[in-house]
C-alpha cells in the first residue's frame, strides 16, 4: 500500500543482495527469495532459480478489495512506429474490454491513455494531453507550451517531465492563478507596396520624413502602443526593370543576402547595404549591430573610375599639343600595372581646354564624349549642337564635371514644359484592427491641417488636398460610404446603391456599399442633379 511489491514468476526469483537490500516479503530460501517490497534503481528484475523447484507461495491476499492506481510507460522506437501511431494506440485502449482478469483475486476496472508524446522539429518530444486530461500549472510554466491554454492549465508542451509526471485528470488540475500578463514588446514588420505610378519622385525621401516626425508612442487600443518605428529597407525599380533595396542609416543586409544577391553599394560596415533584388523569403535590413560580419576573404577585383586633371602652362605648350596629347594616349599599353593588386585597364581623353581670343578658355570634347545638358545651357556654346547636347563649350566648370560618354548623357528637353496640373486619387484601406475610434475625424484633423502648397521636388509640389469620401463597416458587415462637406455621390451611383442619409443637395450623401469602378464622392459643383420625375397625378 505505501510503495511497490515486486513477486518474481515460477522458476524466477530475486538475488540474496536483493531480498537483504530491499526486504522480503516471503522467506528465504537457498540464498534467493519470490518476493521483495522495492523496485530495484540498477534496473535488474528477478533471475532464473536453480536453488527454487517450487514457486514461492503467494501471501493471503487482504480480505477487503483495494484499488491500486498504475502508471504505463509505453516507450516505442521512432524506427518501429507506423504513421499515425497514437490514433491507433487510442483507439486500442477505447476498445478494451473491462473489467479485465489478470488473476482470481486481480482484474483490471479502469483504462485511461492520458499523455502522448512524439518527436517534434528541434529533436525533443512533443507531449500532449488527450481528452479530459490536462498538465499541472507548474508543469505547463517549466516547459514551453505548444498549444493555446484551454480548460484551467494547458494541454501540450515541448519536453517530458523528468520526476515521471504525466497529464492528469482535468477535474483534479490546479488552475493556475489568474494575473495580468506582463507588458511585452512585439516586433511587426510592416511591408508597404505601392505602385510605381502612384509614387512622386522622390517618394522614398518623403515617406523617411513622414517615420521621422512620427509622434510616439502612438496609442492604437487602451492596453496597445507603438512605441518605436524605424524605416529600415526602402526598394525602387532599377534600370533593369528589378528592384534596388538599400537600408536605412543603421541598418545593413546580412552577409548571405549579399552574397545570394548583386550589390549596388560600396561594401561599408560589417556586410553591404544596397541589393539588387528583394528576398523572397520576407527578410529586410536589419540593425548593423545584430548583423554577423562577412568572414574576411580577398576582395573580389573592383573597376575604379579616376579622372585625371591635367593643367599645362600655355608657355610651355608646343603647337598642335592636343593632338599630340591624343595620339599618346592611344598608344598606351593596356593593361599597365601599377602595383601587384593595382593596374590600369582602360585610359580615356575625354576633354580638352584651350584658351580662347576672349583670355578664357574653350573646352571641347572627344569622339563619343559630350557635355552635359545642364553644362551647355550654363555656357556659352562654341560648337554645332550634336548628339544630345553639345561638344564644346566656352569655359571649364568649376564643379570638377568634364564631357562624359555620349550613351550616358541625358539629351536636352526640347523646350522647358508648361506647368500641369495633376489630380491623384489616394484610397486608403486600414485593417479595422488596427484603426482607434474616432478614426474618420481624426484623419479629417490631419488633412485639414496639412500645409499647403507642400514641395515633393523642385517641379513637383501638391497645391490642394481634398478628404472626399470616409467609408466604415456598417451592421450587415459591409460598408458605409459617406461624402465629406461639398461632395455628393452621383445621380447613378445614388440610384444604384441602398442609400444611408436624407437626399441633400443634387444628389445623396451617403451610400451602403463602395463602388466597385473606383469612384467616389464628387464636389457638388460637378455633380448632374437626379432627375426630376413628374408628380404623381
């Protein structure tokens, strides 16, 4: 009753050391005994009996039936186990027929598979309750919990207790005690993509300003805030129709996003911070002071561009020495080393300046170089326009800039456009568990205090802002749709759609549903008047 009886089969029986060690529970006889009140920790169980022809006489049961509580351990080989092993277990043990008789005097009455346990993706175990049984509250806080807490504890966690502990009835559970949870901090990740005829130049610029004059922290709920925001990854379409990610100040790629991608930036830190491409994997920049080194290897040869300023006095200049300088150049032997890790591979002439009846000088450029547009419009010209732009100029700049290869040089706009305006229609769509109450008006406050007009670029600024339509999920789980002062749904739209408000104006205010052709609410200064139809007679 206070521990184990362990009785050894006919031709078995237990050691001398072991009926002295653990104490016998029936005589000894020939150095060896049928019964001892232990199990053995060394793992030996009862032996063949050469001294022993009998079996050991059983005690006199008690008179009064008891019931005794046994716990299975059933340990099976990854190796051995078909799939789907516990369902079949369990439906094995439901099958059972009770009560079952082992001896006259011992049956089975009760059968119950509480835990199951199998290998989970790290290499441990994976123990889960099955139905009406649950684990301790001490348990569940000790290990890691692999499912959502139901019932007063939990019902799965990552490991098997080592002191033999298995799931228990959940009617016999301690809920654990009920306390509010700690604040915690969650990392979101938020991808914005927006379509590239959508973005104003300079977008990524003006959405950095935006994160930075974020107020924090910003409540969204009563027990949820954000309190820190950082831009990391900014990606815009390169010239080869892909993506060129760069990261923010701060932030840098991981060395394996370098090396699986083409990088578009000097290598600076401890990996690179601008690929061409987007990991599909849903990986951004992350803070430089998590992010593992490269390991150090030889750099891979890298293409430096110099130019070279070469300034001669006149005195000392022989006749035709532009042409002299030119024929030079091209019988330079190329490759030309200048150090073991260092040589020249390609050498260019592209300008050349020479002084002019003026005192000044005029600057002109090589076959297949030209000036820049800019360059030409902010000197006076000396040659024909050819190419894109042109090739010589009255002048040197003063910013180091000299002609450069006419395939990269911008031709001239054929006359500076006239100044356009352009409507942009903005829809805004917020997850409804992410807006705070009072949404609409709070937005209304935001548009009606931005500054106007607001510069994007030099060329491009925004001269009028305009909060035309608010929609919200109304009580059959659709949308409302209302109009902001001086605008109104169209006749056709009204018409089309349950209405919400009093028709005011030409028209209605309000509308159950969003139209699916992407209009909204017009200015009442443009919207056509429904039609009136004539009186009932």
């Amino acid at each position: 009753m206070t521990g184990y009886q362990c009785r050894c089969e006919q031709s078995f029986a237990w050691s001398f050391n072991n009926c002295i060690t653990h104490g016998a529970c029936d005589a000894i006889v020939g150095d060896t005994c049928g019964c001892i009140n232990a199990l053995p920790a060394d793992g030996r169980y009862c032996q063949p009996n050469t001294s022993q022809t009998e079996p050991t006489p059983s005690p006199t049961p008690p008179n009064d039936p008891v019931d005794i509580d046994l716990v299975l351990e059933l340990r099976v080989p990854v190796s051995s186990v078909p799939s789907g092993f516990i369902d079949l277990f369990r439906q094995i043990v439901n099958r059972f027929l009770l009560p079952f008789p082992i001896t006259q005097s011992l049956k089975v009455v009760g059968l119950n598979f509480t835990t199951g346990c199998s290998p989970d993706s790290t290499g441990g175990l994976q123990c889960g309750c099955e139905e009406n049984f649950a684990w301790s509250c001490d348990t569940c806080n000790n290990f890691s919990v692999c499912s959502n807490v139901t019932g007063p504890t939990c019902g799965c966690i990552n490991g098997l207790p080592s002191d033999g502990q298995f799931c228990q009835p959940i009617t016999d559970v301690v809920p654990c005690p009920t306390s509010p949870p700690d604040p915690v901090d969650i990392d979101l990740v938020l991808e914005l993509r927006v379509p590239v005829s959508s973005v104003p130049s300079g977008f990524i610029d003006l959405f950095r300003q935006i994160v930075n004059r974020f107020l924090l922290p910003f409540p969204i709920t009563q027990s949820l805030k954000v309190v820190g925001l950082n831009f990391t990854t900014g990606c815009s379409p390169n010239s080869t129709g892909g993506l060129q990610c760069g990261c923010e100040e701060n932030f840098a790629w991981s060395c394996d996003t370098c090396n699986n991608f083409s990088v578009c930036s000097n290598v600076t830190g401890p990996t690179c911070g601008c690929i061409n491409g987007l990991p599909s994997d849903g990986q951004f920049c992350q803070p430089i002071t998590d992010v593992v080194p490269c390991p150090t290897s030889p750099p891979d040869p890298v293409d430096i561009d110099l130019v070279l300023e070469l300034r001669v006095p006149v005195s000392s200049v022989p006749s035709g020495f532009i042409d002299l300088f030119r024929q030079i150049v091209n019988r330079f032997l190329l490759p030309f080393p200048i150090t073991q890790s260092l040589k020249v591979v390609g050498l260019n002439f592209t300008t050349g300046c020479s002084p002019n009846s003026t005192g000044g000088l005029q600057c002109g450029c090589e076959e297949n170089f030209a000036w820049s547009c800019d360059t030409c419009n902010n000197f006076s010209v000396c040659s024909n326009v050819t190419g894109p732009t042109c090739g010589c100029i009255n002048g040197l700049p003063s910013d180091g800039q000299f002609c450069q290869p006419i395939t990269d040089v911008v031709p001239c706009p054929t006359s500076p456009p006239d100044p356009v305006d352009i409507d942009l229609v903005l829809e805004l769509r917020v997850p409804v568990s992410s807006v705070p109450s009072g949404f609409i008006d709070l937005f209304r406050q935001i548009v009606n205090r931005f500054l106007l007009p607001f510069p994007i670029t030099q060329s491009l600024k925004v001269v009028g802002l305009n909060f035309t339509t608010g929609c919200s999920p109304n009580s059959t789980g659709g949308l409302q749709c209302g109009c902001e002062e001086n605008f109104a749904w169209s006749c056709d739209t009204c018409n089309n759609f349950s209405v919400c408000s009093n028709v005011t104006g030409p028209t209605c205010g309000c509308i159950n549903g969003l139209p699916s052709d992407g209009q909204f609410c017009q200015p009442i200064t443009d919207v056509v008047p429904c039609p009136t139809s004539p009186p009932g007679m």
